[in-house]
C-alpha cells in the first residue's frame, strides 16, 4: 500500500517519521515521506521516497533564537514563526501527492495540519503521530505543558483545561482561517486532527505512560521508534572509543540536536561539577567555541549516537526531549533530567516517577545543582536498581516503528 507521511522540526521530531518510513518499506509498502528540506539527506541515505516542502529549517535556527526555547512561550513561537507559515505549503504537497497516485493513508507528525487537510479534502484515511504524552491532553492522566513537574495532579487538571482553551483560542483560531473556504464537513479547530483521525500513535514506551480512558479515537502507545531497524546500537570509532574505553564510565551529556548551541552554561556546569567529584565526562554537541578549556578527563564530541553512548556511561545528562529520553531509559543508567521547554516538563515529571532519575527544576542550573544531583545517582543504590530494571523493560519492547507500521496497516486494509 502507498502511504503518504509527514514530518516536520527539530531531529528528534524527524526521527520517527524516518523509522515508521522504514518499518513501511521493509513490510512490504509504499511510503513517501514529505519533509523539511534540512532533513531530506537522512531520507536520502535510507533510500525511501521523499518530496521537500517549506523553507528549510534548521536545528541551528531554531537554537539562535531565544523566544524558541522561551520555557513558556516557545510553544507559542514556534508555532507562529515556524509551524503556521508551512501549513498550505504542506497541504498542497500531499493534496498533490494523493492526486497522483491511490493513497491508503496520510500519517501526520503531530503538528502538520497541511498533510491532515489535505487527507480530509481527499477523503484519506489520516493518521496522527505524537512525540510526547502531553500532546494527548488526557484529563484521566493529566499533563502540563508550560509548567515544572512538581504541581498537584488537581492543579495539572485544571491548569490542562485552561491549556486547552488557551491553544484553541489561539493555535485553533489561526487554522480555522486557514481552513476557510475549503471543502470540510466539520469545523476545524486545533483539536480536529486527532479526533478525526483513524489511529493516533504515541511514540513513547507504556513504562513512561500507558492508555486512559480519555485518549483520542484509535489511541495506541507504540513504544519508542529506534531507527526502524530494531535494536540495533551502531559502533564507535577513533577519539570516541579510545576515550571511553581508557577509564571508567564517565558521566555523559545529550542534549538533542539544538539545545547544545543555546545552553553552554550547562555544559560548563555539568563540567565544573565532573570535576569536583573526580567523575570522567562526555559531552556531546555543544558549540566548541563556548566550551571551556576541558581537561583529559573530559572529552567533547558534536555527535554519538546516543544509542551507544549512553549505555556506556555511569549517568546520563539529559533536556527531557522524548527521543532523547528513551534512549536514556533503555540505557539502564541513572539519569540527571533538566527540562528547559516544551513537552520536557511533563516527560520529566514522568521519568521521575520511574524512580530512576533526578529532576533539576531551575531555569538556570549551577554546577553545585549538578554536582548534588551527580552525587545522588552514583551513591543511591535502589535508584541504579531501578534504572536497570527500566532498561531491561524498556530493551525488551518491540521497535515502536515496527508495531506502529504493522497497526497502520491493520487499520486501513
């Protein structure tokens, strides 16, 4: 079956729009992924299908502007400066797409309401992709998105219905603009995309959020995509290895594909508070023009796949980005979780909850916050306990691409 997917932000976004796309191919389907230019490479390299749309946008815009990493209003922002304007263009992309050839189905990152038009106008079977379990708005298994992971559940429910409204009176007004004049048969507001489509997928592991009873229509809790191609951990090479092989697990900080250019006070923060327990680091991306004279102990990469890397540290640093997240949980490691905005807060809120995290709620974070934080993973010995049991569960799970392609399919046949 052809089926039409599309994807949009940062890596972490684009990523399991790459995997679901190749769990497709290797069942046997069609799938043509449409994307920001930025990203078309890592389609390229996969040899599947693609087709460009919008401006390109990169993980380097979006970390030099500081309203889009605003703990409060980036969602906002973002929105505005990157989401809104590549609406029309995405939907006539995949209105294309779908005129060219029989479609059994649009699947959807979760905010590219051109590709959910398109397939309502086309009377497509649509399909909802989110990245996070905030993005599901469950009253029965509250969320917050703007806020710290510390409030009430009572004060999340409230403050989630006032989310709702607020995004409906904003997000949901400038799509009902943009929906004018096109042939639907309901009134488009932000939350028609989910509760229109015939599956909507999470792309998270049930040991971090499982079902409630208010989720929307065909709600399914995949798991975690990895790369489409299993579990599979990519090997290490040069500098990398020979540093992690010459001592004993260091400490090791990932911060997504843009949070590394915006945050440097963190990676001197993590690096002062290295030193001061005796701990080896390793930091990954970051710009190394702000990076601090490092010494032996401490080695800077601007990439690792995280697959690999985090499994070999001690501890492992993290934003709370889902992605990044679930490579964290599957590592067996402790972790040390700062959110800094979007859906990092609740996901953060979640980890916690596992019991095999430390979560820093401050805007900024010291070394001394780092140091504390360090110092509680390496000596509590039941969180390591739970960690692993976390990793091995996690570890254990089919590739969430893989179940998602395989349910999509089920769905539309």
């Amino acid at each position: 079956m052809r089926v039409v997917l599309t994807t949009f932000g940062t890596l972490g976004e684009v990523k399991p729009t790459l995997a679901l796309a190749r769990a497709f191919a290797q069942q046997g389907d069609e799938p043509i992924v449409v994307t920001n230019p930025s990203f078309a490479y890592l389609f390229e390299e996969a040899g599947l299908a693609f087709r460009n749309c919008g401006e390109p946008c990169t993980p380097e815009s979006i970390a030099d502007d500081p309203r889009l990493t605003h703990p409060t209003k980036a969602t906002f922002n973002i929105w505005k400066l990157h989401f809104l304007p590549r609406v029309l263009p995405f939907f006539e992309t995949v209105r294309e797409l779908i005129r060219e050839a029989p479609t059994a189905a649009v699947v959807n990152h979760y905010w590219c309401f051109g590709g959910f038009l398109a397939a309502e106008v086309e009377k497509v079977p649509c399909m909802n992709m989110a990245i996070a379990p905030c993005l599901w708005f469950s009253e029965k298994d509250p969320t917050s998105v703007y806020r710290t992971a510390a409030l009430p559940e009572w004060v999340r429910r409230l403050s989630l219905r006032w989310d709702r409204f607020l995004i409906n009176a904003t997000l949901g007004r400038d799509l009902k603009k943009i929906s004018k004049g096109l042939d639907l048969d309901f009134d488009m507001d932000y939350f028609a995309h989910q509760e229109r489509s015939v599956c909507n997928v999470g792309w998270w592991s049930p040991t971090l959020r499982g079902l409630a009873g208010d989720d929307p229509p065909g709600a399914f809790v995949a798991g975690f995509p990895w790369t489409g191609q299993g579990h599979e951990k990519p090997p290490l090479e040069g500098d990398l290895e020979e540093f992690l092989s010459a001592g004993p697990p260091p400490v090791v900080l990932g911060l997504g594909s843009f949070l590394g250019r915006s945050r440097p006070d963190i990676f001197r923060a993590v690096v002062e508070a290295c030193q001061a327990l005796g701990q080896r680091a390793l930091l990954i991306g970051g710009d190394p023009e702000q990076l601090p004279e490092l010494p032996d102990t401490v080695h800077a990469t601007p990439f690792a796949p995280h697959s690999t890397v985090f499994a070999r540290g001690c501890v492992t640093i993290h934003h709370g980005g889902c992605g990044t997240l679930g490579e964290a949980l599957r590592a067996g490691r402790p972790s040390v979780v700062f959110p800094i905005a979007y859906d990092q807060f609740d996901n953060a809120r979640r980890a916690e909850l596992t019991g095999q995290c430390v979560v820093l709620k401050q805007r900024r974070i010291s070394a001394e916050d780092v140091r504390k934080a360090l110092a509680r993973c390496i000596s509590d010995k039941a969180m390591q306990q739970r960690a692993t049991e976390i990793g091995q569960a996690v570890a254990a799970e089919e590739d969430g691409a893989v179940q998602a392609a395989r349910r999509i399919r089920e769905q539309v046949t």
